[in-house]
C-alpha cells in the first residue's frame, strides 16, 4: 500500500482501513507471542502502513480545516 493509494480513499474508508490493520497488528503480536509467526516481516509492514494511514488522514484533516 502506498501513499497515492491512499489519498485517493475518502477518511471514512481510510478509518476502515485503519481498523483493519490495528486488528492484523494484534493478530500478528499474538502470534509472535505464542511462537506460531512465521512472517516476522509482516509486522514491522503492517506498523508502518498504520502510520501511513495516519499520516494521510491528519493531511486531510488539516487541509479540510484551512478550507473553512
């Protein structure tokens, strides 16, 4: 997942988005806890695709403000 990717997503679909990686995110610690993760990889993928998601959605925050 990029960044153009996302800005192309409305904040309603990015905050599903965001739900759906923080779920992942959980199921990936569980795993790692347990010992049963196989792709360490993933997480550090998922916590940045996170942060990104983030990232676009305070953007579209702070340019809806300075449109008001």
């Amino acid at each position: 997942m990029n960044a153009k990717e996302l800005m192309e997503k409305t904040p309603d679909q990015l905050r599903d988005e965001l739900v759906q990686l923080k779920k992942e995110a959980f199921n990936l610690r569980f795993q790692a806890a347990t010992g049963q993760l196989e792709n360490t990889a993933r997480m550090r993928q998922v916590k940045r695709d996170v942060a990104r998601v983030n990232t676009v959605l305070n953007q579209k925050a702070a340019a809806a403000a300075q449109g008001e």
